[in-house]
C-alpha cells in the first residue's frame, strides 16, 4: 500500500515537472520572438537612416521593408516605417572650417540642424511576434536642403 501511494506521488511529480517545463519554455520561446523583432525594427531603421531628408514624397509611405534575420532567404519579419517626422529644427552653429582667422565674429552658419524621428514598426508572420522601434537622428541641412525638407517649424 506505501508503495502504491510512493508511486502516485512519483508520478504526479513527474507530471507537474514537464507541466512547469513545457511553461518555461514557452516564455523562453516568446522572448527569443520578441528580441528577433525588435533586432528586425533596428535593422529597418538602420536602412532608413541615410535617406534623403530634403526629397521624402508622402505617397512612398509607409515602406516596406522584409527582413531575414536568420539568412536562409526567407522573408522572416516585415517592416512597415512611416513616414520620417521633423521634431525641431534649429539653427546650427558655425563649423570649424568656417571660423578661421583670430576675429572671425561668425556666430551661426547658414545650416541648419533638424531632429528627424523614425518610427519603425515589426511584424512576423510565422510567430506573430510585433515590435515597435523608434529612433532619432540629427541631420545638418544646408538652408536649401532645410526648406525643402518641409521641417519648418
């Protein structure tokens, strides 16, 4: 009789071990999605970064950009990133190559330096896995490029 009530206590053990372990590893499973589709957004911005500020056409948004992050030529995520938006544009200060001589009394250049958010937005179709990465970046715009770029604020 001890031997049986061993046996069943044996076994509901067992039972409540792979329960545990089965949890775990799920957990696990679903950060690792996680981390990949934040590392898929970055990857994306990263991309988006060396854009053309002055030229950004509101009909070429949102892009979108497919990632394959483990490179065995498999769309892995797809990458949706809106259109870049101006967060503030100030004058910037005059460069070292402009201010020459002893009484150089230049105070600002001509440029200006703007704060560009870019949002960018993960998705896998496999795991179901969503990440949201934003990212700023400072760009020197000469006053052409400035006016162009429609960050007039």
């Amino acid at each position: 009789m001890v031997g049986l009530i061993m046996l069943v206590v044996t076994t509901l053990l067992v039972v409540s071990s792979f329960t545990l372990s089965g949890g775990n590893l799920a957990a696990v499973g679903n950060l690792q999605h996680r981390n990949e589709a934040i590392v898929a957004a970055n990857i994306a911005i990263e991309q988006t970064i060396n854009l053309n500020y002055t030229a950004l056409d509101p009909a070429n948004y949102p892009a979108l950009v497919d990632i394959d992050i483990d490179q065995d030529n498999t769309i892995d995520y797809n990458v949706t990133i809106p259109i870049p938006l101006c967060i503030s544009a100030r004058p910037a200060p005059a460069g070292l190559k402009t201010l020459s001589g002893v009484q150089a009394n230049i105070q600002n250049s001509n440029d200006y330096l703007a704060l560009w958010e870019i949002r960018a937005n993960a998705a896998s179709q496999a795991t179901g896995a969503l990440a949201i990465a934003v990212q700023g970046i400072n760009k020197r715009l000469t006053l052409g490029e400035y006016v162009a770029s429609g960050c007039n604020i």
